[in-house]
C-alpha cells in the first residue's frame, strides 16, 4: 500500500543522468549531489518516486549502455508510473504549445500532473524558470487540486533539508 502522505516526485531524465555526467561543471555535481540526496530519501521511505512512459522511453534511448543500466536501477525505486493517455498527450500539446516547450519535455510534465507528482524536477534551466511553472500550474488547475511546482533538484535538496517539503 502507497502512503498518500509521502510526497510525490516526478524528476526527468537530465535528473536521474546527473551522477554519471562529466563532474568537473561545478553546477552539474550539485545537481549530481542533490539528485543522490533525494534517492536516499527515496531508499528510507521518506519521498516516492513518480515513473512515466516517456521517462522509460528516454532511459531506453541513452546511447551509453553503462549509463542506461545505472539510470534503470533508480527507476526501480518508482513506486507509481504513469503510462501515455489521451489526457497526457493532449495535456502535453498544450504545454508545449502555451508554454513553448519541446515535446518531450512537456510530456514530461503532462506526466507529472496526471500522475499527481507534488513536485517535478529537472536540470534544465528552460523547464524550471518562473514564467514556465507558471505556465505549468495554470494547465494543471484542470487535473488536480494540489499544487504543483517545478525546479531543480538543488533546491529541492535545499528545501528538503529545512524540512519545506509538502
């Protein structure tokens, strides 16, 4: 049984590639350590983990096989998974449409909002600006109650440790 309390995150695939990219960026081993951080957090039961088909599918297409191993071993960690819908897509052409985003990114967040992910993080700087999760709750606002919100796994780290997770 799912604890319904626990909080539900959603990371994309740039998120869970982060501790086996190149570390000398110093942004890229804090979104690496961050990343760690929050798995641990997963492993003792505090946060769940949100899988998605579009996920899956960018897994299964990292060219680097090491790599592409590493990241699936963390996915076992999901506890819930959303699979493709007419209500993700169609949810992911208008977010890629009103929030001018690229397509499997917006299905990444369409995912996350049907599949009640509180939180979805990612490295990139395009998908977490302000005026995009803006963007992003206001399309969410059809599908759920909760609020949802965006950023990138250094500042959910950050938050996490000051205990601001909802």
């Amino acid at each position: 049984m799912i604890n319904d309390k626990l909080t539900l995150i959603c990371l994309d695939t740039n998120a869970y590639s982060r501790p086996f990219d190149d570390q000398t960026n110093a942004d890229i081993q804090a979104e690496a350590n961050a990343f760690l951080e929050i798995i641990a957090e997963v492993k003792n039961g505090k946060i769940l983990l949100l899988g998605s088909d579009i996920l899956d599918f960018e897994v299964y297409n990292v060219l680097n096989l090491e790599k592409r191993t590493k990241i699936k071993d963390y996915l076992l960690l999901c506890s819930q998974h959303v699979e493709n819908s007419d209500d993700v897509l169609n949810l992911g052409k208008q977010i890629q449409s009103d929030c001018h985003l690229r397509a499997r990114d917006a299905l990444h967040i369409a995912s996350a909002i049907i599949g009640q992910a509180r939180y979805f993080l990612s490295c990139d700087k395009k998908v977490t600006e302000m005026k995009q999760a803006k963007c992003y709750r206001r399309l969410a606002k059809t599908y759920r109650t909760e609020y949802f919100s965006v950023m990138n796994p250094v500042l959910f780290a950050e938050k996490m440790k000051k205990g601001e997770i909802e």
